[in-house]
C-alpha cells in the first residue's frame, strides 16, 4: 500500500518539476543570450579598430 502510494505521488509531483525545469532552462538561456549581445557590442568595435589598424598601418 505504502509503495503505491509513494509511486503515485512520484508521478503526480513529476509534471510541475518537469515544467519548471524547461521555465528555468528559458531564464537562463535568455540571460546568456543577453550577456553574449551586451559582450558583443564591447568586443566587436574592439576587434573591428584592430583590424582597421592592422590593414591600413598609418
């Protein structure tokens, strides 16, 4: 009695975890996602200077 009861709500609490778990996978790819763009926009005009100077030596 004791194992059944304990399967089922196994079953029952695996729905709500599972949910939550793909709403933080979402937060946290949304965060790098932004981290990478703010990153990008520091380092690309960086890069780019580099390869002006690099190409057309003054």
């Amino acid at each position: 009695m004791n194992a059944n009861n304990s399967q089922e709500s196994d079953s029952h609490s695996t729905h709500p975890r599972h949910h939550r778990n793909i709403q933080e996978s979402l937060t946290y790819l949304l965060q790098l996602g932004c981290f990478w763009l703010v990153l990008g926009s520091y380092v690309f005009p960086f890069c780019k200077q580099k390869l002006n100077r690099a190409f057309n030596p003054q």
